[in-house]
C-alpha cells in the first residue's frame, strides 16, 4: 500500500484488508514522506504483526515508491491496494488467490471496479473484459484493469522489471502491456474494489500529462501489439479509459 498524504482515506483501505476471508497476508505501507497525521492514524494498526509501517526517507514519487512495495514484498503473490481506495468484497484476495494457485500460466488476476467521489459517494460500476484474448486484443487501446484490484505473482513482474520509473503517471497501464507479452491475464466479473476519483484529476495540466504519458506508451508497444494502423492508433490516443 502506497501512500502520500491520505490520513483521511487511509483507515478505509487499511480496514478492507483486515476485513477479508483470507488472512494469510502481509501489509507493507509504504509512506513517501507523508506530512500529515497518516503516521497516527496508522498506529493504531502496527500492534498486528502482519502490518509494517515503512517510511520513506526521500519522497520517491509512486512509481518508485511501487518498485520499493514490490521489492519488500515476501510473498508469492502481490496484490496491490492504494491508501485512498478500497475493496468491498471480503473474499477478494481468497478467490484470487485460490484462481492463481490453480491456473499456473496466469501471472495476474484483476476485477471489475467502482468508482467514487471524494466523499466515497459511487459515480459508476466499470466492468472490464474477463479473458485474457479479449483483453490482449484490445489492451493497446483500453487500461483492462482497475489497478487496486490486481493480485499478480511477484517473481514474473520482477523478471519483467516491475514498473518503468520514466512514466509521471499510467505506471500500472504499463505494466499490464509488459505482461500482456509474455503472460496470460483476467479479470473476475465481480465487483470487488471502490476506485476514487479525486476533483484534481481534472484540471488541465494533469489532463495534459495524461495524454502525453499515453503517447508515450503507445508508441512504445504499437509495434509489438499486432501492428495497429495509425489511423487506430489516434483513435486509441483520444478513447483510452482509464478505471
């Protein structure tokens, strides 16, 4: 769990966990230098063993800061969660689990997801293509996973080189591209993870990057996804969907 500055969100997602059938986990915040109350509203939680509190001595930035996640991490699997979302099905990491455990050749298993306001008030259901051949095919042209919902084998990611620590943002997009490569992947039809949208994502300059950033990563794997036409390719620049 990466986290920057969410005290007021962080109780929720850390409660998530706590609140699955699946117990066998390890938590590691990880806090890039956080300047408000996080460090109290977490202690609370730091008496369960299974909980670490790691903070950063420099602000990495989130992709750097994921890569630390992933490298700390001493589990098989790694599922991811960041501080200001949250799941809200308790059998979310026992039936992705139990699905990893019993189909080898899937390196990483994600859901549909909700999105929410700041106030945790739900704007919409996003489902998201559950075979892995429908969402190769169409992965150059849609993020396919809700990023707070993916549980993906450590070792894999960690061969593939974890996150490209040049993208500012799209890190998880990425990711699921390098995957789509070499792995197979899924999403469970089922709603297990509440998104939030902040207000900031809107404003011009973030919108600038975000488009900018998926140039970037469009370019990146145009060749290797199918050869795509250009004339898709722009079309992919202006629908890209990010959950």
């Amino acid at each position: 769990m990466c986290t920057y500055n969410r005290a007021h969100f962080i109780q929720q997602a850390v409660d998530s966990v706590l609140s699955q059938t699946f117990q066998d986990w390890e938590l590691l915040i990880l806090d890039d230098c956080s300047t408000d109350n996080t460090v109290e509203v977490i202690s609370p939680y730091l008496t369960d063993p299974r909980i670490k509190h790691i903070k950063n001595e420099t602000n990495l930035g989130i992709t750097k800061n994921r890569n630390k996640a992933l490298t700390l991490a001493t589990g098989e699997y790694v599922a991811v969660l960041d501080s200001d979302d949250y799941w809200i099905d308790n059998n979310k990491l026992a039936l992705q689990n139990e699905f990893l455990d019993l189909n080898k050749e899937y390196v990483l298993i994600g859901s549909n997801n909700m999105i929410i306001d700041n106030q945790g008030k739900r704007i919409i259901k996003v489902p998201h293509l559950p075979y892995h051949f429908l969402i190769k095919k169409t992965l150059l042209f849609r993020n396919a996973f809700c990023h707070s919902s993916v549980l993906y084998r450590k070792n894999e990611i960690v061969a593939l080189g974890g996150y490209d620590e040049s993208l500012p943002i799209w890190e998880d997009y990425d990711l699921w591209l390098k995957v789509g490569l070499k792995y197979k992947f899924a999403n469970f039809y089922r709603f297990t993870t509440a998104y939030r949208r902040h207000d900031t994502q809107s404003n011009a300059d973030k919108i600038k990057i975000s488009k900018d950033t998926q140039a970037i990563i469009i370019e990146k794997y145009k060749k290797l996804y199918f050869g795509y036409s250009i004339a898709k390719m722009l079309n992919a620049l202006r629908n890209i969907i990010r959950p």
